[in-house]
C-alpha cells in the first residue's frame, strides 16, 4: 500500500514534523547508549526532545541532568516531563524554576501516576497539584512557555467516560496547554475518532499521535495492559512466536510501525512524536520514511513554537 500512497504524497517531506521521547537513564551504559541516540536522531532536527520525569528524588535529579545535557552539548530543544506526584506545589513550582533557570522553554506537564506504580489508585499530595491542569497553570504562571499535555484515544484508564477525559483535556487547554500528545495506540480509527470529538467538544490545540515502535511485544503488551491501552488481535498474530527471534521481530517491528505512520500520513497528521524507548533506529527509520531528511529544518532546532 505505502507505495502507491507515498507516490501520491511527493509533499509529504514538506508538511511532516517529529519529536522524540527519551527517558532519563540509570546508569553510565544507559547515559552511553542514550547519548548515541540523541546524537544520531540530532541530524533530523526534531520539534523538540523530551525527557520523561519519575517518581523519587533520583530519577528526578536524572531528568535534570539530561535536560541539561541536551541543552548544553546539542543543538535540540529539550521539553521538560514533569508530574505533580509526591510533591507540593511549592516544591514544584521550584522545579519549574530550575528548569526555567537552565534553559527550558518547552514541558511536557503530566498528573504522574503513584510512586507504587501505574494502576495503583492515585491521591494527590495534600499540598500538592492535583492534576495536569492545575499543573500546566502552574508552568503558565512562571512564563509563555510550549506546555504539551496527555491525550488518550482509548480514554484514561481511570476516567469513567471519553466526557471525564475531555473536561480535564479542556481545563489544560483553558489553563495555557499547547499541544497534546496522545498515549501509544494501534488503531489509527480510533486516534482519528479520538480528535473529532475533541473538535466536537471544542479543543482545538494540536493533538500530535505518540507512536511506540514495538522493539519488544512482550513487554509492549504488558506495558499496554497497565496503561488502558488496547493490543488488537492482528498485532498480537503478527509478533505471535517470535520472542526468540529478535531478527524477525525486529523488521516485523519496522513493518507494523511503518503501516502506521504511513497511514496516518494518508489521513492527513504531519505531526508525529515516537516513544523511542532511548533507541535511534525505529524511530529514524520511521522518519525517514514520511519525508524527513537530515539536516532539513524540519520544525526544530531550538524553537520555542506551538
Ligand atoms: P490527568 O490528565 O491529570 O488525568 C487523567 C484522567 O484522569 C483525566 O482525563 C480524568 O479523566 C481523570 N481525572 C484526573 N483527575 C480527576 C478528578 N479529580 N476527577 C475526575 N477525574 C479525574 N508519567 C510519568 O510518571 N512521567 C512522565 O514523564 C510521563 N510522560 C507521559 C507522556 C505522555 C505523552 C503520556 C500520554 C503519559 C505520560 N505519563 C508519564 C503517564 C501519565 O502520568 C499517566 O497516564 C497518569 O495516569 C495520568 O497523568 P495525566 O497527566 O494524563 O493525568
């Protein structure tokens, strides 16, 4: 299909926009291998990076640090995670600060989920923010800043009805949100359903697909089940007995992402943010593939815009 698709889209590269997500690493062979990574990735010159924010004080130092790191030793605009787990407002507003302080300009502003792990019920800090909203406020307040927020196409597995989610979804845009990102899916219908009846409840900022490559479906499965997120048969067929051949699951990995995108790129997104789990190759491959080129300005380097 993608052929025949991309022949009629010679426009493609021109429209298409990328943004990277990487998580903080543990230790120095991680610190290594995500360096790599940005390094490779740098040449395609995404909108922007961003780097995922935990729960307990060390993994916060770690966003830190690599946020810093971007800024300092590439040309990429790093955005900020942040949460409001385990903590008071005054103790976030003061992250937001530092963050402001190093450099940043763009967050990526989340509830968080309990320090026990997704799933486990959620209670806000006593003194703390609440949610995503009062959190995207409370960035707004400290400046004009690019603040993207969560989006989900299967709906927060907490939340009662799609109604519940756009409320929320709405009270971020109210409070200065400028872009949502969603949670990874499978089903481009239900993305596509998904950003219809945000505009039917009247949220118009930017909702940019998240895209997970599927480096390992074990654990993509295993992940999904915890984060509400739905494993359609057909995917689960397609990696079926393939856990101990990582060559095979690798370029079955490459075909399912590359289905995705490209079909989305035919239902008119040209903009997309891949969860790259701290790896080039997938997510280079993917955009390479709907029309990004190193060294192209493709919406990057060091711009603040929504
Ligand atoms: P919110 O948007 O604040 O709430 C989620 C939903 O819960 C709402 O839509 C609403 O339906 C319901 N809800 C919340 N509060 C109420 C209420 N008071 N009354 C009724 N319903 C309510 N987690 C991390 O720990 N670190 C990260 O860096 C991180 N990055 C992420 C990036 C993206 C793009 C996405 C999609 C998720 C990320 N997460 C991260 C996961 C996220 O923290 C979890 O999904 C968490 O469970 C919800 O956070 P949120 O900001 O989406 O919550």
């Amino acid at each position: 299909m993608s052929q025949y698709r991309l022949s009629r889209r010679p426009d493609i590269g021109d429209s298409v926009r990328v943004s990277f997500e990487f998580f903080p690493p543990k230790n120095d062979d991680m610190e290594a291998r995500l360096w790599d990574t940005v390094k490779r990735l740098e040449p395609l010159a995404p909108h922007f990076v961003s780097v995922t924010y935990g729960a307990g004080g060390s993994t916060r130092e770690r966003t830190a640090r690599t946020v810093n790191r971007i800024l300092a030793q590439s040309s990429l605009t790093p955005a900020a995670h942040l949460t409001c787990v385990d903590a008071t407002r005054a103790e976030v507003d003061e992250v937001i600060a530092d963050f402001v302080a190093m450099g940043v300009r763009n967050f990526v502003a989340l509830r968080g989920d309990p320090a026990e792990g997704v799933g486990a019920c959620y209670t806000p800090h006593p003194g703390g923010y609440s949610n995503g909203a009062e959190l995207v406020g409370a960035i707004r307040r400290q400046g004009d800043f690019d603040v993207s927020v969560s989006a989900y196409p299967e709906k927060h597995p907490e939340s009662p009805d799609f109604a519940t989610d756009f409320d929320m979804l709405k009270r971020k845009v109210d409070n200065g949100a400028t872009r949502a990102i969603t949670q990874f899916f499978f089903e481009n219908d239900q993305f596509e359903r998904y950003v219809e009846k945000a505009r039917a409840a009247g949220i118009y900022i930017p909702i940019v697909p998240g895209i997970l490559p599927v480096h390992n479906f074990k654990q993509v499965a295993n992940f999904a089940g915890r984060c509400g997120a739905h494993i359609p048969n057909w995917l689960a067929e397609r990696f079926d007995g393939l856990h101990d051949d990582p060559q095979t699951h690798a370029l079955v990995a490459a075909a399912v992402a590359a289905e995705q995108v490209l079909d989305l790129v035919e239902r008119g997104v040209g903009d997309f943010h891949f969860y790259t789990m701290n790896r080039a190759d997938l997510a280079f491959a993917m955009s390479h593939l709907i029309g990004i080129r190193p060294g192209e300005a493709n919406g990057g380097h060091r711009a603040v815009a929504a």
